[in-house]
C-alpha cells in the first residue's frame, strides 16, 4: 500500500511538472533551461535528503521529516524569489517536482 501511495505522489509531481513546463513556454520565449535545471536539481537532492536522513515514512521521524521539509522549502522558496519571469518561475517549478519525480524514479527498487 505504501508503494501505491508514493507511485501516486510521483505520478502527481510527474504530471503537474509537466503541465507547468507546458506553461512556462509562451509564443515568444522557449522554456529558461538554467531556472529548470536549478529546479530539477533541488528536488532531487530534497528527495535525497529525505531517504539519506532516514525520513521515509513520516511516523517513524515525525521531526526530522519537518525539519528538512522546512529547510529545504526555505531554499526553494529562496530560490524562485530570486528568478526573474513567469516563464522562468514556471520552469523552476516545473523542474521541482520533476527532479523529485525522478529521484523515486531512479530509485524506486530500493
């Protein structure tokens, strides 16, 4: 059950990463590459993380699950503050939950 739960979370941050890429191409600009590598780097390493600190399930660490979860918002809120454009804000977005899509991706047979 614990498998269907996290398929179903990646398969949310799959599609609306997806969508939000879509978004972030308009008629006249392509999609920023440097906000949506930055973003896919974030939730990759933010998922990383989490499995690294031991965080895989959140009754078993209830704090250590908040505390990256707040220190690692911090930074990507941080982040896209500092991004000029809807386009580029998108992209990083975008890349967000494609990067952490990707990690369990990547990983999901361990």
């Amino acid at each position: 059950m614990v498998g269907v739960v996290r398929a179903a979370g990646a398969t949310t941050e799959l599609c609306c990463g997806l969508a939000l890429l879509a978004l972030s191409r308009t008629d006249t600009e392509r999609v920023p590459a440097a906000p949506f590598a930055t973003g896919f780097a974030v939730g990759y390493l933010y998922r990383h993380a989490r499995a690294t600190a031991g965080c895989r399930r959140f009754r078993g660490g209830p704090a250590r699950s908040l505390g990256i979860a707040l220190a690692w918002a911090a930074l990507g809120v941080a982040a896209e503050r500092s991004i000029d454009g809807k386009a580029a804000s998108r992209a990083f977005s975008a890349g967000l939950g494609l990067g952490s899509a990707g990690y369990w991706l990547a990983r999901r047979g361990e």
